[in-house]
C-alpha cells in the first residue's frame, strides 16, 4: 500500500470512529426505553398538555430517523444543546474547562514520558541488577494503585504545605501580578500534576524497558557489538531508536487510561477541567452536558490516536504493508 | 479422525510438565496466588471475621486507630477494618462478574473471528478496533450514569467495555490453530464446525482464556472502584471504591483521617498485583509464542489499564 492510500485509511477509519461515537450518543441518550431525554416528557405532576407541550419542544414526536439527522445536522454545527446546570450552551462550557484540563495533563504526559524512558532506559540496560529489580517493582505498585488513592494520599502528606483544592486561591491580592498568579497557578498545579505523572509513570516504565530488552535481544544490536561499538553507542542509535516503534504505539494507546486519569485527579482536586464538569454532570443528571463531553473526550483520543499512526508511519513506513 | 489415545496422553501431560517447570521458575506466580488466595478467604469469612458490625456507629467520627479500632473509624464512626473485610467482598464478585461477561464476549469475538476468517472476521474486528479507540472508562461513565447506580449495571458495564484485548489475542491463537494439520485433517474427515471448535479449538485456547481471566479481573476491579469514586456504584454496597468515595465526599483529607484511605487503596493494590503476577506468569507459560528465545527475556509484558498492550504480539 502507497503512503497516500495509509494517510485516507486512518483518516478515514478516524471519522467513522468519531461517526458511531456521535450514534452512540444518540442510542444511547434517545432510543433506549426509559432514556434521559424521554424522562424529560415525564415532569412530575405535569399536566397532560404541559407533556405534551414538552414532547413537540423536543422534538419527541418525529420519527426516531429523523430525529437522528436533526442531532447530526446540530453537531455538524457546533450545537449541543444546553446545559441543564447553568443553561449555558454545552460548547461553551467544555471550551473553558478543556482550556483548564489541556496544560495540567500536558505537562503530566510529557513529563512521566521523560522520567519513564530515563527510567526504563536504566532498568533494561542493568537488566537484573538491584537497580532493575526495584524500579521495576516500584512501577508494578505504582501501576496497582488506584488514581484516586494517589491523589488522596499525597493530599494527606501534603495538606497545609500545598494548596488542596481549585485552581488559584480566591482570597488573594486584589491585583495579583503576573508573576504572583503564576506562581499560585503552579502552587495549585503541582499535586495534580504529580498525581498523573504517578499514575502513568508505571506503565510507561514497564513498557518502554520491554521495549528495549526486545531490541537488545535483536541479532542487529548482536552485529553492533561484535563491530566494538561502545554500550551508549549502541544503545542510543540501534537499541533506543527502534524500541521507539512500540513505544510510540503503547504510550498513545494509554490515551484512554489518561483521560481516565485526569477524571479522577480532577475531581480529587477539585480542578474546574472537564473531569469535574463530568463528575457534575453525573452528579446533576445533565444530559447534554454529559454526551458532549463524552463526545468532546472521544474525538481527541481518537485525534491523538491517529496522530500517532501518522507519526508511527513515518517512522517506519513498513506498516502500510 | 480419532488420534491414538496414549500419544494424546503423553503430550498432554508433557505440556503440563513444560507449564509446572516454567511456573517452578517464577517465585512471582506462587507470591501472586497467595496474596490472591489470602484475599478470597478474607472475602468467605468476612462476615465473621468482621470486629464490628459495619451498619452503625461503634465510635467517634473519623476516630484513630486504637487498640479497640485497629484501623480506626470511618466518616459515619463505623469500624474501619470491617469495613474492610466486608467490602472484599463486593469489590471480588464484581470484579469477577465483570471479567466473566468480558471473557464471555471476548472469547466469542475472538474464537468466530479467527476461526471463520473472512467477512465475519472483517466485521468483528472493525468493531473491536472502535471499542479500542474509544474512551472506555468515560464510555463506562456515561452508560453507568445512564443506566442508574446499581450493581448489576456497574458489572455489565465494565464487562462489555473490556472485552477488546481478549478477543484479539485468543483471535491470532486461533487464527493459527486453525490452519493445524490436525485441524484441518478433522475437517476433511467430515467435522462440522461446531465439532472442530469444542473437540479441537477450545482446549488450546482454553488456558490461555484462563491466564487473560487473571489479567482482565486486574482491570476491572481498577474500574470499578473508579466508577465507585464518582458515585456510579450501588450506594448501599460496601465496597473498597466507595470507602475511598466517602473518604473523598466527607473530607477525610480535612481530619488528617489516614486511616480512611490508605488501607482500602493497599487491599485494591495487593489484589491488582496479584492478579498481574498470575496472570502474568500463567500467560507467559501457556504462550507458546512467548517462548521464542528473546522474548522469553522479558520479564513484564504490560498490558495498558485502558489500551491494548497484548496486541503488540
């Protein structure tokens, strides 16, 4: 298969994926029997004329087909729908808290990347040492325990020293500077931060050291040894470059685990992102709320995912085959 | 058809030899099922084991540990280590049951996907590519917060986001099962399929279904008390996620309540790592494919909480 052809699959397998997601919401949210938007005609003590006032609003009296092209026609706009909250439009609200989610779980990603691969880099090069043996056990327990736990933990450790809750302090200056703002920023940052870089390092350790003792098991690193290259050498430009491959694959693969992540730091933390907003919209029962972010959360894991496909593919162009 | 009954035998039983002297070299195996084993005990006795009784108040609010509360009280003053034992529990059954339908659908979609091959195999594996993209724990969320709180909803709906790395490993098992001399020889002689598939199919993939079981309970335990944390699991339920809950919801953090967090996040984590040292050590001596030389080297294959690690075979 020519590069080309690659490019239009995954893009193309990206838009069906993010196609049944939006049918899914709608199953989900208008067939099935006893569904939210169904319920709404059922407004306790509602007089029939209210009902029925009620199912014309929304539309519950077309056809179920055509109720489905209207959602979609809304969604190829941009609409959907209102929050039962604070009667804001839904896409207003998610701007704001992924404007508040984006830098937090950024940083985390980056940051348990670096560590991770410093750290399984280690680990696979002394393979067997006490070295290996405890970092490797250490990203086991790390891996076992649960985000929010994490999270609570390191509340408890650090309550009084760090900030717990929200995203700046309300009860600062009134006109903080720039310089003072920020700080207080990453005051608050820091735990969530941690907690996700925590959560993730596990896993990245484990699978890039996996990575790279299957490449340091290749007959190439073998011939690379026996031509005297020096162990850094040989593991930065032979070892290290190929075990990027299934690096690469995995770490994006754990998209869903961070997004699941980030829920659970941000309603530990009481950070106002689109964790919270979920949690709230559970809490609430508001429906619009909860389909758009599920929505919102499924287009940029699939985003992400076939970034990394076309980054993979130009890495290594044999997986078009 | 029929194969000579005292070879059958003797490769059998050399294939249990080959697995007990793999599993004889991995002390983590006989750690892991202990730990498990300890557990599951706990969870049949809890009952009696339990100090206290966990529906009042047998002390202060958030009391310390003591020499009558070893692990304190919780938010509502009820004995902390009961609360413990008695969650055990919840938290193994539905961890189990999740695994259960996840294994169900799993192994189906894997088993028809591989064997029949073709569009049926086609159609299986586009799904499964979708439910691997999408954000399960936030599909799980949603479904769950749809559905209702309750117990039943919180097992079905792990267990039929889960399913996706079961179906595409035992699919490559029986994908190359299903080109085996024996196998074909079993069709040609006149097997149907049904036939070929009990007699021939599932005994092969069976232990490696058994060591994914392990694997697959890890993840949804994690799950669940994830979707215990945020309020999904049946509020009456005593459960390790919903101790955690309530530690969250009536800030333990505020009373410096250590004791309200540390433990239930200790007994998740044992069992995780359990699981994972079983699942782990079974998987690797049932995979004949992990025996090839340098991949034998490799002490931890990682299987992503929410991804599809398995896959990168």
């Amino acid at each position: 298969m020519r590069g080309a052809d690659y490019v239009v699959k995954r893009v193309g397998f990206a838009v069906a994926t993010v196609l049944a997601a939006a049918t899914i919401n709608f199953f989900l949210f208008r067939v099935l029997p006893g569904s939210a938007v169904t319920n709404l005609a059922h407004v306790p003590g509602a007089t029939a004329q209210l009902r029925h006032l009620l199912v014309v609003e929304f539309g519950l009296d077309r056809p179920k087909w055509e109720q489905f092209f209207i959602y979609l026609g809304q969604l190829a706009h941009g609409n959907l729908g209102v929050s039962f909250i604070n009667q804001q439009p839904v896409t207003a609200n998610l701007g704001g808290d992924l404007a508040n989610t984006i830098p937090v779980v950024a940083i985390a990603t980056v940051l348990s990347l670096v560590v991770g691969i410093v750290a399984g880099l280690l680990s696979a090069c002394r393979r067997g040492s006490w070295l290996d043996h405890i970092s490797t056990n250490v990203a086991i327990v790390l891996y076992a325990f649960p985000t929010q736990w994490i999270a609570l933990t390191l509340l408890i450790f650090f309550a009084g020293a760090l900030p717990t809750a929200g995203m700046s302090n309300p009860f600062q200056l009134q006109q903080p500077s720039l310089w003072q703002s920020m700080v207080d920023y990453l005051r608050h940052a820091i735990l969530p931060i941690l907690t996700l870089v925590l959560t993730l390092y596990g896993g990245n350790v484990l699978i890039v050291r996996s990575a790279l003792l299957d490449t340091l098991g290749e007959d190439y690193v073998l011939t690379a040894r026996a031509k005297g290259l020096s162990p850094l050498r040989i593991v930065r430009s032979h070892a290290l470059r190929n075990a990027m491959l299934p690096i690469t694959t995995l770490v994006t693969l754990s998209l869903g685990y961070v997004v699941a992540g980030a829920i659970l730091v941000e309603v530990v933390f009481s950070w106002p992102g689109i964790g919270t907003a979920l949690y709230n919209a559970v809490l609430e029962r508001d429906y619009p709320m909860l389909q758009g972010i599920f929505l919102v959360l499924t287009i940029s894991v699939v985003f992400f995912n076939t970034v990394a496909d076309l980054v993979y593919f130009k890495l290594d162009p044999r997986v078009a085959r | 058809m029929e194969e000579p009954a005292p070879r059958l035998h003797a490769r059998a039983r050399s294939r249990l030899e080959a697995a007990a002297r793999t599993l004889q070299r991995r002390p983590a195996m006989t750690v892991g099922a202990l730990i498990l084993a300890a557990f599951v005990t706990i969870a049949a006795i809890a009952p009696w084991a339990a100090p206290y009784a966990t529906g009042h108040a047998t002390g202060p609010v958030y009391g310390p540990p003591s020499s009558r509360h070893w692990l304190g009280l919780d938010d509502g003053g009820i004995d902390m280590l009961s609360l413990l034992l008695v969650g055990s529990r919840i938290s193994l059954i539905v961890g189990a049951a999740a695994t259960l339908v996840a294994i169900g659908v799993g192994g189906t979609v894997g088993v028809l996907s591989g064997y029949f091959g073709g569009a049926v195999d086609t159609l299986l594996m586009r799904v499964t590519d979708y439910f691997l993209v999408i954000p399960d724990v936030v599909l799980m969320i949603v479904v769950a917060a749809l559905w209702g709180p309750s117990l039943p909803h919180v097992v079905l709906v792990i267990g039929l986001l889960l399913w996706t790395s079961t179906a595409r490993i035992i699919r490559s098992q029986v994908k190359s099962l299903r080109e085996r001399v024996y196998v074909r020889r079993a069709r040609v002689m006149g097997a149907g399929h049904l036939r070929v598939l009990v007699k021939h199919i599932l005994p092969q993939v069976g232990p490696l279904l058994i060591a994914n079981t392990i694997l697959t309970m890890a993840i949804a335990i994690f799950d669940e008390t994830a979707l215990d944390f945020l309020g999904l699991g049946d509020p009456n339920a005593v459960s390790w996620g919903i101790i955690l809950e309530h530690a969250n919801l009536r800030t333990a953090v505020t009373y410096g309540a250590w004791w309200a967090v540390i433990p239930a996040g200790v007994c998740i984590a044992l069992v995780i790592v359990g699981c994972y040292l079983v699942g782990q050590a079974l998987e690797d001596a049932l995979n004949p494919r992990l025996r090839v030389s340098h991949l034998a080297t490799r002490q931890w294959r990682l299987r992503a909480l929410a991804g599809r690690g398995s896959e990168a075979e």
